[in-house]
C-alpha cells in the first residue's frame, strides 16, 4: 500500500480506505487544521476531504443529514424495493397467464 492509502498499482478512480480517511477527517476535526492544510499534506482534493468532514460530522451528530448507517439502509431498502417491485410485476403477468391457460 502507498503512503496515500491506496493499494499500490491502482488506476482510474482513486479509491482510500477507511483507516486513510478517518486519520485525514481526525487531522481536520481533533487538531483544527484547515481542509486544505490537510487536504495537500496528505495528496487529496480539498472537495474530497471536505466531504468526508461533512460526512463526520453528521455521524458525530454535530450536523443535521443522514448518518452513514442510515445512508447504507436507504440503499439496501430502495435495492429491495426494486427487487420486489419486479417481482411483483412478475407475479401479475404469471397470473395473468395461469387464468388465460385456465379459461381455454
């Protein structure tokens, strides 16, 4: 692993750790140094980091928004919410079909 945090060799879009990114928010909200301090000490974009501290701080709820727990059960749900919407479009067509074969 490179000092940035990320697995040595990696191209395309820059993917941190969560270890890298909670040192770089700890940086910002322990020891009050600016996002762009940071930010350029440690090789990311300031609108980066910037999110993670946003990010932090409404899971240390010191800012209103979803925390990162709420945020994953909100993907999980609207996935599923898919999953069974399709299922019940599925089930409506075999019905559907079932009573044609039946009536015939």
């Amino acid at each position: 692993m490179e000092a940035s945090g990320m697995p040595a060799g990696s191209a395309g879009r820059r993917k941190f750790t969560a270890e890298f990114r909670a040192d770089a928010v700890a940086l910002v909200l322990d020891e009050d140094r600016s996002i762009a301090d940071v930010a350029r000490s440690v090789g990311i974009v300031e609108q980066t980091l910037g999110n993670w501290v946003r990010q932090a701080r409404i899971d240390r709820g010191e800012k209103e928004g979803l925390t990162t727990d709420e945020r994953a059960e909100l993907v999980r749900l609207r996935k599923e919410n898919r999953q069974l919407l399709m299922e019940r479009e599925l089930l409506k067509r075999a019905t559907v079909f079932w009573v044609q074969e039946s009536t015939r």
